[in-house]
C-alpha cells in the first residue's frame, strides 16, 4: 500500500489513466503503456492491477486471429479504461 501510495503521489497512475485516455479505441497491452509512460514492463504490470483492483483499468481480448507458418494465434490481453472513468476523462479534458 505504501509502495503505491507513493507512485500515485509521483502520478504515475494519472500518467497511465492518460495514455489509455488517449488510446481508449483499441487499448493498449503493458509492453505499450511502459514505452508511453517511460516505465518497466514490471512497475507497469503492478500499477496496472492496482487499478483493476479499484475499478479504474479493465482488461479485454483483442480478438484477431493470424496465422503464422501455419500456427493460428489470437490477439493479445490489453487494457482500457472503464466507462466510468472514461467519462470522467472526458469531462476533465474540455475544462
């Protein structure tokens, strides 16, 4: 709880709210949102199921099937905001 507390303190979890904000049409995996946000692939993952944990992140199967060399593969786990929040970026983002 500290560990967090601290990293929100810093807004690092604001900072990951807005780079799903700004990519709420398909989501983002962890490997993108630590690249946006300048973080470790592990710091990313343990922020990110905090706000799961406190309804701020879902997390959703982008559902596209390739084939590669004959292996069928599906899409991978990304995350997006809930609706919830993502109405409350909304309206934070045009005052």
């Amino acid at each position: 709880v500290r560990k967090v507390a601290r990293d929100s303190s810093k807004g690092r979890t604001m900072e990951i709210a807005r780079t799903l904000f700004n990519n709420s049409e398909n989501g983002l995996e962890n490997s993108g949102i630590a690249n946006r946000v300048n973080l470790a692939d592990t710091e990313v993952r343990r922020l990110v199921r905090f706000l799961r944990e406190v309804d701020v992140v879902s997390q959703f199967n982008k559902k596209s099937k390739t084939k590669v060399k004959g292996v069928s593969t599906t899409g991978k786990v990304k995350f997006k905001l809930t609706d919830r929040v993502d109405k409350l970026m909304e309206t934070l983002s045009e005052i």
